[in-house]
C-alpha cells in the first residue's frame, strides 16, 4: 500500500487500496495535498480535477464526499455528497464528464470535516447513474453496485472560515 492516510479515511470511507491513475484537484491553482486543510472561501467554485490513464476510452467516476457531516461527534449524514462526475475520459478533466450530482461548496458549521476525493475506473462510458440524495451516502458500496473499481483519491479538512480547536 502506497498511502499515507493522516485523515484516517481509508476503512471508513475507502477500502484500502494502491493509487494506479494520476489525480490532481487544484483549487486557484493550487494543488490540494492530502491532509491540507482549506476553508470554505476557498470552495466556493468546484476543484480542477485532472486525470491520469493513458486511455481515452477508458472512463472514470470522481465523487467528493464530507466523511463528517454535519458535525465530526455527530456525524449522522455521513457521507455526504458534495459532488459527482461520470463518464470522465482518461488524460483529461472532470470537465469533460457528465456532472450528475452538481458541485455543493462545503460549509461545515462545527469543528474539522474531513473530504474525501475519489476517482473510479468505469467498466463502461454511461455505466454510473447518480444516487437519489446526497446524505448518508455510502462510497464503498455506490462503487460495488456500480462495478467501479477506486484507483485514486485525494483528501483533506475543512472548517469554517474562523475555526479553530479539534474534530468535535
């Protein structure tokens, strides 16, 4: 396993696993580096998130969920879905894909929220249909019903803009 996991969200939002494509999420440019923390100012507009893979045939699932919602104590939403994007082609952006959950901006009210960044290998191009809701989805089990297969993530914190202190 090549992964370095601060945030602890392998076991509970992914299932261990070796990143095999290239993912980069950039927010003004800047790169978000596992375990960064961001506030919600800075993601009001949603990530560039470029993919690797060498196959444009081959297409990819990206979905970003806040493994804390909506408090890290109490976190009865989890996960929650901020956002979805199908049918992304490799080499390319999740521009270039079919936003099926449109980009919600995090606004966590209470202590640090951890998101999660995945991308997953598609057995096919209009193969992933989006979820009715967006609380208490499930990452782990939206990728076995669909036969997606992770092969990459990126994750980080988010609190309010004057937050401070612990998860709570």
């Amino acid at each position: 396993l090549n992964l370095v996991d601060p945030l602890g969200v392998i076991g509970d939002v992914l299932s261990p696993f070796t990143n095999s494509v290239s993912l980069s999420a950039l927010i003004n440019n800047r790169e978000i580096s596992n375990g960064c923390i961001m506030k919600p100012s800075q993601l009001v507009n949603r990530p560039r998130v470029n993919v690797g893979g060498d196959d444009l045939r081959t297409f990819y699932t990206m979905v970003m969920v806040d493994a804390d919602a909506p408090s890290p104590s109490n976190p009865f939403l989890k996960e929650y879905l901020h956002w979805m994007v199908t049918d992304i082609p490799a080499t390319t952006s999740a521009s270039f894909g079919k936003e099926v959950v449109f980009y919600e901006s995090p606004k966590p009210s209470a202590g640090i929220h951890r998101f999660v960044i995945a991308l997953f290998k598609q057995l096919g191009r209009d193969t992933v249909f989006a979820p009715d809701w967006r609380h208490n989805f499930n990452t782990t089990n939206f990728a076995e019903i669909n036969n997606l297969v992770i092969v990459a993530s990126v994750y980080f914190n988010c609190q309010r803009e004057r937050g401070c202190g612990g998860r709570r």
